[in-house]
C-alpha cells in the first residue's frame, strides 16, 4: 500500500513495485485479518526459543505472525539471523550520562550488521517472486548481507558500491559470498538513483530499504527486543540514521506492537546523524512547510551512515514525531571517542553504531534525555567491519573528512619490544 496519507493506493504483495505508481510515494506492507491475541503470542515465541526448527531458531521468522507477507514459509532464506543480544554497558552508561545503559547489538549477526534482519524477508520474497537477480546500492553491510543471502538462496548477488568509500571489511564479505560487485565513481544517492533505472529495465529485483520487506523484517529488531525485555517497554531507543531505512521499521513495529496490545505505550525513538552528513538533523529543524533538503556532498568518517538524500525520510519524520523523539547529530570526534569507549566495555562496535552513544551524551548533557531514564541503544554493526579505522584511532592517524586529525582521547598503541625478556619484564613492571 502507499505510504502517502492522501494516496493510499492499494496493491497486490506479489507486484513488484518500489514506489507508488500513482503517487510516487514510498509502498508499505499492511496485513489484513484478524490480530492474534496478545498473551497468545507472546507464548508462542517463547516456546519458539526451545525449538530446532530452522524458521523457529532464527529471531526473525520466529516472529512471522508479525510480518506474514509469505504465503508458503518453504520460500524462506535464513542464515539464523536475528537472536542479538541486549548487553549491560555501565561503562558507556557513565560516558553517556545515564545511570544505566543497555546496547541492543545487531553486530551479532550471521553478516554482522542488523541487514540480516530485514534481508532475510527481501531475499525470500525474491524467491518467493521468481527472481533470479537481485541488486542493491550500498555503503557496505547491505551489499555484505544481500551477498550471503542471495547467495545462500541461489539468486545472483550484483552490488555497486561508492568506489573507494567502503570498508574492506564489508567489500571483503561481498566478494567471498559471491557478489558480482561493481564500484561505481559517485556517491550513494546518484548511484541508487542509477540502480533503480537499471532494475527496472533489466529486470532485476532490487534490494535496498526502499523494499518493504526489507523494513517488515527488520521490524523483528524492536519485537525481539521487547521479548527479551519481557515486555517492558524502554523510555528511549537510540539509533544512528542513514537512508533511515531503520528508523521507519522501528516506528512501524512499535506502533504495531502498540496496536496489537503487546506493549502499552511508545517508546521515544532517537535518531544521531554524523554531523557532514545530516539532512535528517537539518530538516527537523527547519520551519514546518519547507522542502526537505538532501546534503549534496555527504562527508563523514562513518561510511555506513554517509547518504546526503535519505529516501526513506518520509517515513522517520511520522516514525519519530509519533514517539515524540528527536534527532541529534555528532562530530566526528564525538563519534570516535564513544566508539573507544564502548570497545573499552568489551563490547565493540562499528563507527556509525557508535554515533549512538555519542548523541546520548549529547542529549543527557542538554537535558534533553534523563540519567535515570530507561535507555536501550542500537548497536547496528560490528567491530570487525571497519578496523582501518580502528588502527587509526588507536595509533593517532584517525583524518577527519577535510584533513583534520582527531584526538585519539582514549587512543591504545602497541608497543614495539625486542625480543629480551629483560627489557619486556621491565616495562611490564612499570
Ligand atoms: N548503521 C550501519 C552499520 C549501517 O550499515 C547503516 C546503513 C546504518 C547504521 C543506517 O541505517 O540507513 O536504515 O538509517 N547502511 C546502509 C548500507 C545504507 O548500504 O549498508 P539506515
């Protein structure tokens, strides 16, 4: 259906469509039919955990009832995505200015980003249509996680990718599950732009969070969430926007949840943008009326998060004023600092996730957020997909975009030794 107040136009789940024909507005899945009862499903996932049935074991479909776009579940792909953890980080809780904090990691998936989630529902609607390929535009985890998944699936995986822009960590991964991978000179927003021309005249089914399935599994982020926490409902979740994809699934699944009697109110969602690349943060800000705005050259050292025209604006802007949330946006010094941070916690992260924590400092410092208010914050990517950055930081090598070294505040070099017991016993007793 779409998405448009004033169009609402209706289609069948089987068209392949991107936006509305009729409007140009983005699509949306809704589910007609009777709502299971509350308390019964919440028993039902439960009793899910204990099962060894694949669709049951992974934290997606062990949600189906939530999101039943499938007509016949034997089209599923699932790689056991899902099943993050909610982890204690009292550490970043008092870097943040909170009294406690809890990080909800997606970074623990088969990927290692929170795509998994939504990937899974996109590339089994892709089978489930008859595609053989499947294409998406990415700043890497998406590009990482349709890779495996359409490769698990047999489909072809073809990426483009901002030549020069993405970690290796995440081009690694794109080349090992098979991705036909081509890096395209222009920057994510012209080339999504050229991916949605060249899909549609080639026939190639098209995986970027403009794909409603995508956004209807990664609604299953917020549901499991609320499983793990028993239901009790956070006064915040905090999250890094990029195309904002995630913010519109989030704000879906909560108001769903709502609607079907599950939780009982909303919590209020926070949404950080890298500060060189914040349309989201600057449209917030302006008068009511006036024209979103894309940044047309996006600069930020958190790759992931670095898109200028967010497609899935529209969407947030409902999502977040409907929780009565915010946006924030961070420096990249803000962002590098809280990324040392939540790694000094064991916990580790990937820099766009890390704009998390940054802009939970930010909001408590301004009184925006409360120290003693109940805080779960996404963690959206893995340490491991970006050590250049890392080892940067570490070593005191991080440029900001523009040239700017960055003070590695919490920066751990390691140190070279000779091989001599003496000299290395020496140093270690100091
Ligand atoms: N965090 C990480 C680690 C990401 O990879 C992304 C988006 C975001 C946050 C932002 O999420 O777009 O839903 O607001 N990465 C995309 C990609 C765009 O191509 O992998 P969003």
């Amino acid at each position: 259906m779409c998405f448009e107040a004033a169009c609402r136009a209706r289609y069948a789940v089987t068209d392949v469509l991107y936006n509305c024909p009729k409007c140009g507005g983005l699509l949306e899945a809704v589910y007609e039919g009777a709502q299971p009862d509350a308390a019964e499903l919440r028993g039902l996932w439960r009793e899910r955990r204990l099962s060894n049935a694949p669709l049951d074991q992974s934290g997606v479909w062990r949600y189906r009832e939530f999101f039943p776009f499938l007509d016949d579940l034997r089209h599923v792909v699932t790689l056991r995505e899902g099943n993050t953890p909610l982890l204690d980080a009292p550490r970043a809780a008092r870097y943040g200015g909170l009294d406690k904090l809890v990080f909800k990691h997606q970074g623990f998936n088969p990927t290692g980003s929170f795509k998994d989630n939504g990937m899974t529902c996109g590339a089994s609607q892709a089978v489930r249509l008859g595609m053989r390929r499947v294409a998406c535009v990415s700043t890497g985890n998406t590009s990482a996680s349709m890779a495996a998944y359409a490769s698990a699936a047999g489909l072809q995986p073809i990426i483009f990718i901002p030549h020069g822009n993405i970690s290796y960590g995440k081009l690694a991964q794109a080349l090992e599950y098979g991705a036909m991978t081509l890096q395209v000179e222009a920057n994510f927003d012209q080339i999504l732009a050229l991916v949605r021309v060249l899909a549609e005249r080639l026939g190639i089914y098209l995986l970027n969070s403009i794909n409603p399935f995508r956004i209807e599994g990664q609604k299953s982020i917020m549901v499991e969430m609320m499983d793990q926490r028993d239901w009790r409902v956070p006064d915040w979740v905090v999250l890094p926007g990029g195309n904002l994809g995630n913010t519109s699934a989030f704000g879906k699944a909560l108001r769903e949840m709502a609607a079907a009697g599950l939780i009982d109110r909303l919590p209020k969602l926070a949404v950080v943008q890298a500060e060189g690349s914040a349309p989201f943060y600057d449209f917030m800000r302006q008068p009511a009326g006036d024209a979103f705005r894309a940044v047309e050259h996006p600069e930020t050292l958190a790759t992931a998060i670095k898109i200028g025209d967010p497609v899935s604006w529209p969407k947030a802007l409902l999502e977040v004023t409907s929780t009565g949330g915010i946006v924030e946006k961070v420096s990249e010094q803000e962002i590098a600092d809280a990324k040392a941070q939540i790694g000094l916690c064991g916990i580790g992260c990937e820099p766009a996730s890390a704009a998390t924590l940054a802009g939970i400092r930010k909001l408590t410092a301004s009184g925006r957020m409360r120290a003693d208010e109940d805080v779960v914050a996404v963690l959206t990517g893995n340490v491991l997909k970006d050590p250049d950055y890392i080892y940067r930081y570490h070593t005191s090598q991080l440029d900001a975009p523009g040239g700017k070294r960055l003070t590695s505040s919490f920066g751990n070099a390691p140190t070279v030794v000779p091989n001599d017991a003496d000299k290395i016993a020496a140093l270690l007793d100091t």
